[in-house]
C-alpha cells in the first residue's frame, strides 16, 4: 500500500484501528528516507532506526492498552533545523551551531511529541532561515524533488522537500517572510503560515522575533489543520504568545463557500514580475471559488510596493540583535586562534578576546548572515534608525492597516504565493536582492502578523508546481483551513508524490 | 561655607539591585555567593531558542520605589534591547528600558550635611529597570586571553535610579546616597550592600566657574567604581580638584571636550582615566521583540501605595512634632532603620516619656547592640519591658542607677520588673519610713542641721550617705527633698 499518498488524518485512524502498526508506517517512512535523501539531501540529521523504532513501538503498545491518543499518534514528522529537539544537534544549517544540543525541545515540538507523533529527523534550510531556495544551508543545498535542478525554495525547503517526496506525511517549519509558504509552493505542498503568536516561538531559533511564526507542510489541507490544532495555544514561556482559546480546526473544514466575499489584490495580479502560468493559476482559483458559490472582489492594498523593503530593514535589525549570541565565548562555532590570527589583534586595536570573537563570526557564519547582520546594524546605527528602522515600523503599520481595511470588505484573499515556479540551483544565489523581490507576496503576512497558507494549483507546462496563495484576518485560521479544504476537494490540486525512481 | 573658587555641580546614576527571589526574565536565583555558574538557565545563558518572561515581582518592587521618590509612574513602559558585545553579557544585548522607563520625573529630600535641621531637594531624571550582566575576570598575558565568567548575576534585575546634576558638593552627593540608601531599606525594595554590589554609584561630576560675570563649565566626567559612601565623597572632592587645576592648565571647556570616563582608584584616592568599552557607544536601542509592553494599571499602583509605609523623612518628622525630640535625636533613631523606629515606638507605646525612651535607646540600648553585633530584632529585652522599666522611673519607683542595674538584669533575664528588682534586692521603701528616716537623721546631727539653716545646701549631701547607710533602698532624691521640707519648717 502507498502510504505516503493518505492524509495524515486517514492514516492516524487506521493506525488508531491497528489496521496498520505505528511501527510498520515509521518503518515504512523511514525507508524512504534512506531512500531518497541522497538524492534530494533534505535532512540534516536522522534518528537512526532502532530510535524511531523504539518511540513507534512505545505509540503501538498504548494503543494495544486501549489508550485513546491523539488523532495524530504514531505519524511519523520531520523537523525544520531551527526548532530545538533534544536528541539530536540542531544546528540552523549553520557551522556556527553544528555540534549545538540544546537540553530542552522547543513547545511546537515537545506538544508534536505529547501527542504521540514519531520524529524521524531535522531537515535542510537557509542558515538561521535566511534565505529563500536553501541554498544558504552551510552544509548543502536540498534539490526540489520535480526537477533535481531546481531549488526547493526557502527557507524551510528540507522541510518541503521531505513531504513533496513522500519521505514524511508532514512536516513543521518557520515562516518569517515566506519561509513556509514559497516551499511549499515551489514543492508542490501545502504550507501554512499562522497568526503570529498563535504558535510558540519558545525554542524556535530566532531570526526576526517580531516576524517569526512556525507553521506545517503537509499534501492535506485537513492535515495542516490537525498539526495546527495540536501545536497552537498560549505558551507561559513566550511572552508575545497569545493567550486566547483555540478553536477546533477540523470540525469547520466542510463548510459550504456558499456567500464567502474573496478579495483579489490587484497590486499583487498585476505585479510586473508575476508569472503569467501563476496568474493564470489565480484566475482558475477564482473561477473554481466563484462555482462554490463564492464572491469575487478587487481590493488594494496600496503600500504593498513597499512591503520587501519594509520587511528587508526589520528582519534584518532584529536579527543582528538575535544573532549577536554567536560570539563564541560560551558555546558555538570557535576560531582556532593562529599565532597570526593573534598577533593581528595588536594592529586591529581588539584584545584576543574580541579577536577571537571577530574570527570566529567570521568563520562560522555564511555570507548572507553576516550580510543581513550588517544590513540590520547599519540600519539600527544612531543617525541611521530614524530613517530606516523607524521609518519601517511606521510602514509595518500602514500596511497592517491595509489589511485591516481590505478585510472590511472581504473573508479571505487570493494570490500568487510567489512569483515564479522553482529557480534554478545557482540562478539567483549571486543576486540577493533578486532574491529578495521574489518576497514581496508574502512578507506582508508576517508584517501583518495575519495568517496564510499556500496551496498547490497545477503544474507549469514544463512539471513544475504552481500555487496560490490565500490570506485571512488574524485568528481566522479556521476559515482559511475551510476554504482551503473545499478548494481541494473542489480539484484544484490533487496531492502528489514527486516521482524519484 | 563654600570658599572655593568654582561651583561644584554633580549628578549620580546609582544602581540598586532589586530583592527579588529570582531573576528579571527567568526564574533562576538571585541569592549572593553561590559557585560560579550554577544560578543559570537556557534563558540568562542566553541559549538559541530561549525566550524572556517578565518577573512581575521586580515591577512591584520599581513601582513601590517609583512612588516613594515621588515619581511618575509610567502608564505604559516597555523594553528595549541595549547592543554590545562582552562576555558576561551572554545575548550580546542587555533587556533595558530606553525612552518609556518605568519611572520618570520624581525628587528626594535629604538631611543638608551643611545645616542637619534642613533638607535639600534632589530631583530625579528618571528610573529604569534592567538586568544586570555577569562578572567576568581577565588574565590577558602575553597576547593570550585567559577570561573567567561567572554567570551568577547576570539577568538579576536592576532599579538605575538616575538624578539631575542637583547636588553641589561631595557631602551633599554622600548625603544623597545615604537617604536613598535608608529610604530603599525602608521599602524592603533591596538589601543596599555596597560590599555585594546591591548599590553602585556611578558620579557625573564637573565645575561651573565664574569669569567675567558668566558661568564656565568644565568638561563633565563620569567617575566609576565608587565601592563605599566615603568613595563616593573623596572621589568627587578629588575630581573637583582635579578639574579646577586642569581647566587652569589648559582652559578647556564642556565645548571642547566629550564626556569623559574615569574610574576611582581607592588606594590612591585619585581617578584615572579608563579606557573605553565602546568606542563609540552606539547601543542600537530597540524595543525588544521578544517582550510585550506593559501597562500599570491603578490596582497595580494601590496594591504598592498600601505597602509603602512610613518613610525616612516622616518618621523623623513625626519623632520631632508628635513626639518632641530633637532634630538630631530623630535622626539617629531614624537612621538605625526601620526596626530601631518600630521599637521606639513600642517603648513609648507602653507608656514612657518619649526623651527618657529615645535617651535610653540611644545610649544603653544602641551600646549594647553594638558591643554583641546583634540587630534590633535579636535584642532580648522587648519594647514592651524596656517601657515598663522606664515608667517605674519615671514614677520615682526606682531612681536612674537603679533602672541600669535592672536595665543590665534583664538583658540575662526574662523578667517583670518587680521580679527584676526581687531579684536584685530593690525594694520600693514607702513614705512613712521615709520619714522616719528622716527624723532620725536630723535628731542624729544636729551641727549638720544648723549648717544647712544657715543656707549651706552642701551640707545635706552628707545626710543622704548616711540616709543609704541604714536604708539601701531610700531614693536619694526623695530623702533630699523631704529633708529639706523638714528643715524649712523647723
Ligand atoms: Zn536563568
């Protein structure tokens, strides 16, 4: 039987009804993640199997007690490397934190854990998720698994990539501008991106606190509902988690489109970047939600040319403030110092001690970190904040307000998810602010701080994945979920298995 | 008064370390002397993935001090990150507060060193919270960076309490620092040990010099490192010093010249200039993402307005108008501390003369603490018994020699004070024997009798020996005035 085709959903009941054993679908997963990492390099670190199987057989043996579990109990998960996971080193794809283990799991984790989800390894991303195709990973780049030379996006492509091949049923990253979604788009899954504060960030490694959300990857859009359920809610160890009851997710799933108001930005429809195949995807979304008895409106969301750079002054700043801990004086990355490398600190005017650090940073850090290090130091600098930071914060504001506005008049919006299918390996990674225009859909979820999640929407004539991506108001998960759910049930996407053999 | 040649103009930023149980962000402990490094957790290690939590026991504590220095207390405050890199600061940052501190605008009244029976006013910029960082110790040999880091502290939480450059003499910054010291103390906010590191001063000192009809101000040096009240006092005297020869050297000015750090060195009772932990001291504030701010809210701010007892200042005051003591004796008693003022008060309480209680405490009692080290609280003799003793003085039961023999009895003994004078053999001898002691004595010399008619007052001195002689428990006063009667009416 294939497996790695059912939603989660469905395999959790059947492995609830012992019609299948947990140890039998980690088995089963597993394998293929021997299989297929060698040629897709999505994992960073794999529990080996009699780990796995140890954790799959404690999950059989309450189930043979009669134990009632979690609806997701015994489903094998892969972890983006930013979330702290004891057991194993987690290390941000940075050689900063290669041999990093930290003594506690982060709370999405350990929540995955309670409910009896089984933890096959930590997966590939941009370092400290910087980065949009995991190109920026310190220790390889992941392939995208519908065309081995193409990126799988990022920056939590490993975490795609291991759904999109059928190596797990599901997976959990962190989005920050993108980094869930433009996966998933470019893999062909799903991803969504929550409420910021909805979900924990305690444990998550942080790169823009203000910006960073976890969220799941999954071929089920009822699936991304079941991981959201068992991971979201207040958490006494963040501080900026918000302590408001979470819903049941999967019970709305079914309900009919019939009067939704769904609003089409024209600033995004009309962006002169936009891939006319993904803007004909968006169209097709359009006509499908219409059939369901939806409404289709234009809004405008008119400071949205300003939200990559927005977003590109934030990030930035917060993360050379996040980052500054890598200085290699209590753990990380340390330089050996050289007699050299020594005898430099008497000419730089830095006594060893802050040589040491300069050289470890140096070292142990990739070029797009340290880039956005000085990016956000630069732009946090007296005589600088004013005109940069500042001024960004108050344009974080005007568009969250375009949201708020659009919102008046609409239940969801529709758009591309990001502007082209998958890139090139090497096409961009030359051209960061390349790079970083390919953002500019969805970084205003993260300014906004409001929920979104991209579905797939066909494939390009040349096999690649398209996808849309949809957006509600803050807290309004369920309704995303829901029309998500009718708009795959509906055939605008029918999950698929990237053929590897 | 002030004789020199330039007015002195000083500012302190004193830093107090909050008595909170635990940590500002974590719950680690924050108890003094532990082995290094085992009062730490993922969060003050500042490890990836670790996130702050507010300890909201540290804004009680800033709120109760904010409203006993007469400050506003901020609506809403927040938290903004401090960039620098050292190594006993673990995140690279230190969670400070910026442009919304807690507490803003407020003053202090403290005694005038110069004139004890006035007060001066220092006003206030501000008080922020933060943590604290750690301690580190550097052994740089021979282009080898051998650094020991004791993670203990960091993350305690700090109250900066930050004043206008209002005090206009060393005596009066020390003064300053005293006050604020005893008023913390009162509020239970912090411990104050300067040995600990539980208040550190820092001291913004310059001159303003008169030429011409105008005011030249000499360039403004922050001293650092004063460990102690009298550090505080001869560093800014030096300083002073220091910067009228150098501005007579090279005449330069506040204009010329940016501000300055200079650390105290003890021993050599000088300052010297330090070298700069930052070059530029750009500390790129920003709000901390990782925190929300806060809103303080009326039932925050009564729940500490019902704690804050009485202070310093009105204790003395009240000691002084309810009480009729003078200045100087209100102030020693005040300055003892809050339990020195609480057992005051419970000795007159009990029913003793306020100048008899405050007398005895300041001498016998605060004499006796002092030779056996012990605090208020240890001390064996209650308010309550010590008020009795001197309401049995007061009444004449027992003169005032005898009261310290009973006085030294019940520091040994648990005891009323007639099983105190039982004990000791005092008997209270009533008049009718009085008299007929009296008696005796004038028929027994009747040469003294007539030297003393004569007006010789002297002469009865001798009668009142030999009045003790056949009665040890006759009351020298009263024996003299009944003599005396007794006398005139022949
Ligand atoms: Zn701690």
């Amino acid at each position: 039987m294939q497996l790695e085709i059912l939603s989660a959903v469905q395999l959790g009941a059947m492995i609830a009804k012992r019609e299948v054993s947990c140890r039998e679908v980690s088995k089963y997963f597993l394998d293929r993640v021997h299989q297929f990492d060698s040629i897709v390099s999505a994992m960073v670190n794999v529990f080996d199997e009699a780990t796995v199987m140890e954790q799959a057989d404690q999950v059989d043996s309450r189930i043979l007690g009669g134990e009632k579990l979690s609806p997701l109990a015994g489903l094998p998960i892969t972890i983006k490397d930013v979330l702290c996971l004891e057991g194993l080193p987690t290390t941000c794809s940075s050689k900063m934190l290669q041999n990093f283990r930290p003594p506690y799991n982060a709370t999405s984790v350990q929540r995955l854990i309670d409910a009896g989800m089984i933890v096959l390894g930590k997966t590939n991303m941009d370092e400290f998720a910087m980065g949009s195709s995991t190109e920026n990973s310190a220790f390889f780049p992941s392939r995208n698994p519908w065309a081995l030379d193409r990126t799988p996006g990022g920056s939590s492509g490993g975490s795609a990539v291991t759904v999109a091949a059928g190596m797990s049923p599901l997976s959990i990253g962190s989005d920050t501008g993108g980094s869930v979604r433009q996966p998933a788009a470019f893999c062909g899954v799903c991803g969504l991106k929550p409420t910021y504060g909805l979900v924990s960030r305690f444990g998550l490694i942080a790169f823009a606190s203000s910006l960073d959300q976890v969220g799941p990857f999954a071929h089920h859009v009822e699936d991304l509902a079941a991981v959201l359920q068992v991971i979201a809610g207040h958490d006494p160890r963040d501080s900026t988690s918000l302590n408001v009851a979470i819903p049941d997710l999967t019970s709305g799933l079914n309900a009919p489109l019939k009067g939704l108001r769904v609003g089409v930005v024209r600033e995004h429809q009309d962006h002169p970047a936009l891939d006319p195949e993904i803007s004909k995807a968006v169209q097709a979304t359009q006509k499908l939600l219409q059939s369901l008895g939806a409404t289709i409106e234009e809004v405008h969301l008119p400071n949205s040319r300003h939200s990559v750079a927005t977003y590109y002054v934030i990030a930035p700043c917060e993360a050379s403030s996040n980052l500054a801990r890598y200085e290699a004086a209590h753990y990380g990355y340390r330089a050996r110092m050289t007699t050299e490398a020594s005898s430099k600190s008497s000419t730089s005017g830095r006594n060893p001690l802050e040589e040491m650090m300069v050289v470890s940073r140096s070292q142990g850090l990739g070029e797009e970190v340290k880039r956005r290090i000085m990016l956000g130091t630069f732009a946090l600098s007296a005589g600088y904040s004013d005109a940069y930071y500042k001024q960004a914060l108050k344009v974080r504001r005007l568009i969250a307000n375009d949201y708020q506005q659009a919102f008046q008049k609409v239940d969801v919006l529709l758009g591309p998810a990001f502007p082209t299918p998958a890139f090139r390996l090497g096409e961009k990674i030359d051209d960061p602010v390349q790079m970083y225009l390919g953002d500019q859909f969805t970084v205003e979820a993260n300014l906004a701080g409001i929920p979104a999640m991209s579905l797939p929407a066909g494939f390009t004539r040349d096999g690649l994945p398209l996808a849309i991506q949809l957006q509600a108001p803050q807290l309004q998960e369920a309704r995303l979920l829901n029309v998500g759910h009718q708009l795959q049930r509906a055939g605008l996407f029918e999950p698929k298995i990237a053929g590897l053999v | 008064m002030n004789q020199t040649p330039y007015r002195l103009v000083v500012g302190l930023e004193v830093h107090v370390q909050l008595s909170t149980e635990t940590k500002l962000f974590c719950g680690c402990s924050t108890t003094f002397g532990a082995p290094p490094n085992t009062q730490v957790c993922p969060v003050c290690l500042g490890l990836p993935g670790s996130l702050p939590v507010l300890n909201e026991k540290a804004v009680q504590l800033a709120i109760r001090t904010g409203l006993a220095l007469n400050c506003k207390i901020a609506e809403v405050t927040k938290w903004d990150r401090k960039n620098y890199f050292y190594p006993d600061l673990p995140k690279g940052y230190q969670i400070s507060q910026f442009d919304q501190p807690i507490c803003g605008e407020g003053y202090l009244d403290f005694p005038d060193p110069d004139a004890p029976e006035t007060t001066q006013r220092v006003r206030l910029i501000r008080a922020h919270l933060e943590e604290d960082a750690g301690k580190s110790m550097h052994d740089e040999v021979h282009g080898r960076a051998d650094s020991k880091i004791d993670l203990n502290r960091t993350g305690t939480p700090l109250l900066e309490i930050v004043s206008f450059p209002d005090l206009t003499s060393a005596a009066a910054a020390k003064a300053y620092l005293t006050e604020l010291r005893l008023l913390l103390t009162y509020l239970g906010v912090s411990d104050c040990n300067m040995q600990e590191g539980s208040l550190r001063a820092d001291a913004n000192v310059n001159l303003h010099i008169p030429v011409d009809g105008n005011d030249i101000a000499t360039p403004i040096v922050e001293v650092k490192n004063l460990n102690s009240f009298r550090a505080v006092e001869r560093a800014i005297q030096y300083e002073a010093g220091r910067q009228f020869e150098l501005w007579k050297q090279t005449g330069k000015t506040i204009k010329d010249a940016p501000k300055q750090t200079r650390g105290w060195d003890d021993e050599a009772g000088v300052t010297k200039a330090q070298r700069e932990k930052e070059e530029s001291a750009d500390y790129r504030y920003f709000p901390d993402p990782d925190l929300v701010p806060l809103r303080v809210t009326e039932a925050m701010l009564s729940q500490q307005k019902v704690v804050l007892g009485e202070s310093p200042s009105a204790a003395r005051n009240r000691l002084q108008v309810n009480l009729g003591l003078k200045p100087y004796d209100a102030d020693v008693i005040v300055s003892q501390g809050q339990s020195m003022v609480a057992y005051f008060d419970g000795v007159v309480a009990g029913g003793a003369d306020p100048k008899r209680s405050s007398n005895w405490i300041q001498q016998d009692v605060m004499r006796t603490l002092k030779e056996n080290d012990l605090s208020v609280e240890q001390f064996p003799i209650s308010a309550a018994r010590l008020s009795e003793l001197l309401r049995a003085i007061d009444a004449s039961v027992v003169d005032n020699t005898r009261g310290k023999s009973i006085f030294q009895y019940l520091l040994e003994h648990d005891a009323t004070i007639p099983d105190a004078m039982a004990a000791l053999g005092i008997v209270q001898v009533d008049s009718s024997e009085i008299e007929t002691l009296c008696k005796e004595l004038i028929d027994e010399n009747p040469k003294v009798i007539a030297e003393a008619r004569a007006g010789n007052a002297k002469a009865l001195g001798s009668l009142i020996g030999a009045a003790r002689k056949k009665n040890a428990n006759a009351d020298a006063k009263v024996v003299r005035e009944l003599l005396q009667k007794m006398i005139d009416a022949m």
